[in-house]
C-alpha cells in the first residue's frame, strides 16, 4: 500500500465509536496493518490543549471562537499526525473529522456551511476520509448510555431536541454522500457493529 488509508467514524455521543475504533484497530493488527488511531479535537500534544479549552463548559466562547478552535486543532491534527501517518501506508482510524464540524456547528449552532466548508478546507488542505463509518441510535436511547458514563461536556449539556437535530444533520450528510459515508445501526450489539464496519472495511482493502 503506497498511501494509506484515512476511516473516520462519526455519530453522536454515546454511539460507541471508541469501542468500535479499538476492535477494528486489532482485527486490522491482526491482518498485518500499521494502524494509527486518534481523534478529534485531539490527537497531538497542541489540539489535546486546544481540546480541554473547546471542551470546557466552563467556559463562555462565541460559536465563532468554537469553531475556529475545533478547525485550528484539525490543522495541527492533519500536519503533524494524519499526513505523515498517511504517506508511510498507514492505516488512520480517526474518532470524529470534518463532519462533526459540519453537523455540531453548522446545524447545531448555526455557522454558515459554506463558510464551514471553506475554513475546512483550509485546515485540511482538502483531505478527505476515504471511508466514515457513521454510529447513528435514537436520541433518547444514547442519552441513558451517556447518563451511565457520567461525563458531561459542552454538548452534552445541550438537551435532547439538541441531539435530534444533530442525528438529522449526520443522516442528512450521509444521505448527501452515500459512497463514503456508510450509517451502521449504533443500538445493535457489539459484535453486529463490529461485522457491518468489517465488511465495508473488507470491501475498502479489496480495492
Ligand atoms: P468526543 O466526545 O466524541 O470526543 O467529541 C467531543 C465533542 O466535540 C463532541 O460533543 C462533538 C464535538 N465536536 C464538534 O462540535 N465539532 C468538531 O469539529 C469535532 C471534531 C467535535
């Protein structure tokens, strides 16, 4: 493999996509893969500052200060993690990207998607995932998991007409982009999420 492959997953909080990064992270071990897994905002020592500062509920920051702080960890994330990982054949399995920016803030807090898209692009340099899993569940069914997890972020302290229109805004990009973006069930078991992701990861590496 000369260039690697870059697999997003996607979906609201509590769908499970941690879990699911680390099965497919070992099944992928196992076939003899170099795998990197990280997240969003997140994965180098820059964008876990930018991450605690974003995440902090604490905090008072404008939608405009949001985003540019999600897209300001992706610059980081992209240039010194994703990119290298990518041009030495690896295989990147990433915990949120680009589409949570266009879902969190474009439906959720009203930034303009071409703006978004723009910013973006910029952050990115126009990199996109070659494949996003997309975790999509009931609002009110992922709330009792979150309940159970007992963490509390800036996004979860949003109520549940919050989630139901982030879970439309994730359906609605899927539906805009059905080759990439592949919606698996998030309330089935496990093991059942586990075989769909392997099966379009299969599909993926056949190519
Ligand atoms: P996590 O809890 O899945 O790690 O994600 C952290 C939160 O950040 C989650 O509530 C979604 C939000 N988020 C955005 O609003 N915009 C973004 O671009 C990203 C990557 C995450």
């Amino acid at each position: 493999m000369k260039q690697g492959l870059f697999i997003t997953f996607e979906g609201a909080d509590g769908t499970g996509k941690t879990t699911q990064i680390a099965k497919v992270a070992s099944w992928l071990r196992e076939q003899g893969y170099e795998v990197v897994c990280t997240r969003e905002p997140g994965g180098t020592k820059a964008a876990e500052r930018i991450r605690e500062l974003v995440l902090d509920a604490e905090l008072a920051i404008s939608h405009k200060t949001e985003t540019l702080l999600y897209l300001a960890a992706r610059a980081d994330h992209i240039t010194q993690l994703i990119r290298p990982a990518l041009q030495a054949g690896k295989i990147v399995l990433c915990d949120r990207f680009s589409d949570s920016t266009f879902v969190y803030q474009g439906s959720g807090r009203g930034v303009e998607l071409q703006t978004l898209k723009m910013l973006d692009d910029f952050a990115t340099s126009s990199l996109h995932p070659d494949l996003t899993i997309l975790l999509d569940g009931e609002p009110e069914e992922l709330a009792i998991r979150r309940n159970a997890r007992g963490v509390v972020d800036r996004f979860e302290l949003e109520g549940l007409a919050f989630q139901k229109k982030i879970r439309e805004a994730f359906l609605a990009l899927a539906a805009s982009e059905p080759t990439r973006i592949h919606v698996i069930d998030a309330l089935q078991s496990e093991e059942n999420i586990l075989d769909e992701i392997l099966t379009d990861l299969q599909r993926l590496l056949a190519k």
